[in-house]
C-alpha cells in the first residue's frame, strides 16, 4: 500500500501532554476541559425551544454541577447510568457528566418499549436512568430494578457540594452501546475513553473540522455514529453544536439558518430527498431551464475536480438557499451507502461531500473520504494507526473486511461468546460486512455477509448494491431486498425487491393502485436493464404499510423478511 498524506489534527496535545494529561490521547473530560482552555468563551451548545446557549466554560461548569449531583446521590466510578430521550443540550450533558465522576453512560433508544428498556437497564446492570418527565412513571413501575429515576427537564438546576473526582486513565470503561436485539443475549458495545477519544482526533486525519464550525445534530444522540461525528468532534476543536428539535424538513430548514450551521450530517436516505426535491423543482421550470442548470452543473464539477477550485457556491446559490444550505461547508453522510448521482450532485452544486464508513464496535468510524481527494465509489480512506485486511478474498477481491487500531471495542458486556465471535486474540475485528480495498487505503463496501444473496449460477449478489439505483426515484419511498427461493427443487435462489410508493406518487395517481404497481414495475425493468443479469430483481411486491425502520432510517431488513419472505 501506497504511504498517503494525512492531516495530523491532534499535532495541538503535545503542547498539553505532560501538564493538562498523561499518556497518548486525553480522557473525555480532559478533552473537553483542552477546549474550554482554548476556547472558553466560544458558543458550545445551542438548542431552541426552550432556547439554550451555552459556552465552553458554562458547559463545562454545568457537567461538573451534575456530576457532584450523582456523586451525592451515592454515585461512583464504574457506576452505569442510562440516558434514554430526544436530542436535547439537556441529553449531551448528562452524557459526560456521567462520563466527568468516573460512570459508564448507557445511551438507550428513545424509540424503544418499556419492556425493551427495562431489558438492556436488567442486562447492564445500571443502577439509574435520565429521561423525558413522561417516560420515567411507566419504567421499573414495581422497583424490581431498584432504578433511580431523574428528569432531563431539571438537568440543568442540578448541583452537589465540592468534591474530588477519580482519576481516569484512558482504558477506562466510558460507554456501553446496546447495537441490537430485543430477543436473545444484547450486545453492549464497551467503548473506553481511549477507543472514543482516538478515533475523534483519527477520524480528523480525513476531515477538517475548524473552531469556526457549528455543527447540525439531527439524528439520534444514542447512536454512535452521531455521537461522533457530531458532538464529540466539534468539542475536540472548540466548534459548536447545534440540537435539532425533530426530523422534519420545516425545522431543519430553519434551524440550520437560525444556528449558524456550517457541517450538516445526515443518512443516505435525507440526501436523497434533499437533491430529489431540489431538482424536481428545476424540472417544473421547464426542460430548458433543467437542461442548463444540469450543464452548468456538470461543468462546475468538472472545474472542482480538474483544478480545485469552488465555483459552486457562487453560481448555485439560489438552489443553496432553498435547502438553507448556503453557509454549509460540509456534508457528512454515514449508516448506509449513499448513491453515486447524489454525491456527484453535491459537489457540482458546490457542497463538499464527505462519506463515511465505521461500526459501533469500532467507536464507530474508520473510513472517511477527504474533501479533496475523495472517490465517489469509495466509503472513504481509512485512519492513521487503523490497520485493514480483507479476509478470504473471490475471484473479484472482495472478502470479510477486518480492522484493527486504537479506535476497536475493548469487547461486548457479558458477552464473552459473542465477543470471540467478532474480535481475534490479537485485535481484529471482524466488521461482518465484505468489500474490498485499493492500494491507497479507500475502501469499497459490497454489502453485509450475512444479508447475501447467492444466485444460480453462484454469484454473490449484496442487497444493498442493488436498492441503491433506487434512492433517487420520487416514486419509491422504501426499498427492501433479499433473496427468495425461486425453486425448490433445483435450490434456486431468486432476488426479490419489496417496495412502498411514496404518499406523493400514490396522490399523483389519484390512489389507483394499478397505476402505482405498473409504474413501479416500469421503474425496476429500467434499473434491471441497467445492471448485471445476476444482479436483476425477478420478483416485485409493492406494498402500502410503511416497512420497519432503525432510527438512523436503514428499513429493517430481518423484520421485512420474516414478515414478507417465503410467501
């Protein structure tokens, strides 16, 4: 593999390195308090409704106040404490106040069900819970769990007398992250201060993040992949963060204006919608008008990509301004591939495109594509200190994607068995998920193992390759494919797509289903034209409930298939 040039973003802490912390990377709280000595008075946390402002100094100060809090209330290191709610400032400083006196935060779903909460609170052994007013009645109603219960709505009045915190050393246990499951043995992810703290500085070799930067947290805090890519990198740097109220097109609109936001991160499927809407509304200014603006786009990237120069922003602002996008300086897209065209797209309007790959157990990020020298086709290139192998490569190179580096989980909680299932003696995590890798380190994801599909002639055909022609279609609003057993006889196995019109589409065509399934299958003749045989959707269910969701928007596929699959 090629030596390539990375950005060293962590160069700053040998300043520090002996005063402010020990050993290699600093703790949570330390990084967070290396901020706040150089940036104290710099804008950290922003929400809206109630309006919440508060800057390094004053967050800093607020997550000590709730940490003396926990301690009075009998709290010590290694003590796990769960939070479970909507993205709040509330949330984000509960989180390191718990992490601040030596505690294992256990951030849960706020979508899930008592009896799922309970499960993981039972499973981990933590011995108290912040959540919404509303929720804290119904959880642990007959004490079984002898849980203690606390709003987030008073976070912030929360206090304790003067005390002395423990000393926290990097291979410190800092999180738990439940990643699946509500039936069998759950997998909590145990991340240490070392694995969260090294892979926000790594993830930074690829991506820029400036002081100057406010940063959209829209997506559930619980995830991983939000948590760092959001909160956890722009504290590193001194940046703000700003707490999206809820996932609708309205507030993200205005809160992107009203904040200031200058890093917008998002999943594949919020993309999509995005560029969709905005070109659909340049094709209602006629084919002249669509045909000119695509041109012009077509040669913007061009000059990006030849030169490096951005004339995007300048010629497009009007599109911009449409998506409060225009003071946008990066978009971060992860927790799913995001299709060719909309990446394109993007960077042709003059918005810096940046896609990432990572897992939870890996804290979660280890691939990112930089800005100005990014693959389209690509999840991006992996970090400094991150070692990749791909494991038991076909004949065209892709194998078992494993990794290795400081960012990997110390291990699943009570899990021994499934701890040795996914990480090696030695350090390798084995990602379940199967690509292939080039000679300078960019990454190329085929799709997960255990999702593929393998066809008559014995080509391995990856679900997510062949939804992803989908994403750009109005039409369709949910894509889920898997394979089917198409004959019995010869154990032959087929590919089959469920599908669920878009509200919109449906009233287009006035409810008449018929309409709807023929266009659809129109859509899925075109998409199977355009691809391999052996990659081709042979049979097509257009269905009109919405299918399963995560809350970072990825269909459940093993829920669609037990409901839908061999009928």
């Amino acid at each position: 593999m090629k030596n390539v040039e990375y950005r060293n973003a962590w160069a700053f802490l040998d300043e520090y390195r002996g005063k402010e912390f020990e050993g290699k990377w600093p703790t949570v709280p330390e990084m967070i308090h290396l901020s706040v000595i150089r940036y104290p008075d710099t804008l950290c946390f922003h929400a809206f409704d109630p309006e919440i402002r508060l800057t390094y100094k004053e967050t800093e100060d607020t997550i000590i106040r709730i940490a003396r809090f926990l301690v009075s209330e009998g709290f010590r290191k290694g003590d796990k404490i769960a939070v479970c709610g909507h993205n709040s400032a509330e949330w984000a400083l509960t989180y390191f106040a718990v992490i601040k006196f030596g505690g294992v935060i256990v951030p849960l779903d706020a979508a899930y069900k008592e009896t799922e909460l309970e499960k993981f609170i039972s499973f981990g052994g933590v011995k108290a819970i912040f959540s919404e007013k509303d929720r804290l009645d119904s959880l642990d109603r007959n004490g079984a769990l002898g849980l203690k219960k606390y709003s987030l709505d008073d976070v912030l009045s929360l206090d304790g007398p003067e005390v002395s915190f423990p000393r926290l050393s990097g291979d410190n246990l800092a999180a738990i992250l439940f990643t699946s499951g509500t039936t069998g043995t759950p997998k909590g992810v145990m991340l240490t201060h070392d694995n969260l703290v090294s892979d926000c500085y790594l993830t930074q070799a690829n991506l820029e993040f400036k002081h100057s930067d406010t940063i959209y947290a829209i997506l559930p805090l619980h995830h991983a992949y939000t948590m760092m890519a959001v909160v956890y990198m722009s504290l590193s740097v001194g940046g703000g963060v700003v707490f999206g109220r809820k996932l609708a097109m309205t507030h993200i609109f205005r809160e992107l204006k009203d904040g200031g936001v200058t890093i917008f991160m998002a999943v594949p499927m919020l993309y999509n919608k995005m560029i969709s809407s905005l070109m659909t509304g340049v094709r209602k200014k006629g084919i002249v008008v669509y045909a000119l603006v695509r041109a012009m786009m077509k040669v913007s990237g061009l000059i990006k990509t030849v030169t490096g120069r951005n004339i995007g922003k300048k010629i497009f602002g009007f599109l911009l301004e449409k998506l409060s996008f225009e003071n946008i300086r990066v978009c971060i897209s992860g927790g799913g591939p995001l299709p060719a065209s909309t990446f394109r797209m993007f960077n042709e309007l003059g918005v810096d495109f940046v896609q990432g790959y990572g897992l939870t157990e890996a804290s979660p990020v280890t691939h990112l594509n930089p800005i100005k020298a990014f693959r389209v086709e690509s999840v991006g290139k992996k970090f400094p200190m991150e070692e990749v192998k791909i494991v038991d490569p076909d004949s065209d190179g892709n194998g078992l994607i494993f990794i290795k580096g400081p960012m990997v989980m110390k291990g699943y909680y009570n899990n021994e068995e499934a701890t040795r299932e996914v990480l090696t003696e030695d350090g390798w995590l084995n990602t379940g998920d199967v690509g292939y890798q080039d000679e300078d380190g960019y990454l190329y994801l085929t799709g997960r193992k255990k999702n593929v599909i393998v066809t008559e002639g014995g080509k391995n055909v990856f679900p997510e390759e062949v939804e992803d022609p989908f994403q750009l279609y109005n039409e369709i609003d949910q894509i889920c494919v898997f394979g089917y057993m198409a004959d019995k006889a010869l154990k032959k196995e087929g590919i089959r797509a469920v599908i669920v019109p878009s509200k919109s589409f449906i009233d287009e065509m006035n409810g008449d289903k018929t309409l709807v399934e023929k266009r659809i299958n129109e859509i899925v003749d075109s998409v199977n034209k355009g691809t391999v045989s052996h990659k081709n959707i042979t049979r097509v269910d257009v269905v009109y409930e919405a299918l399963p969701m995560t809350s970072t928007k990825k269909v459940k596929r093993g829920e669609v298939i037990e409901k839908f699959g061999d009928k």
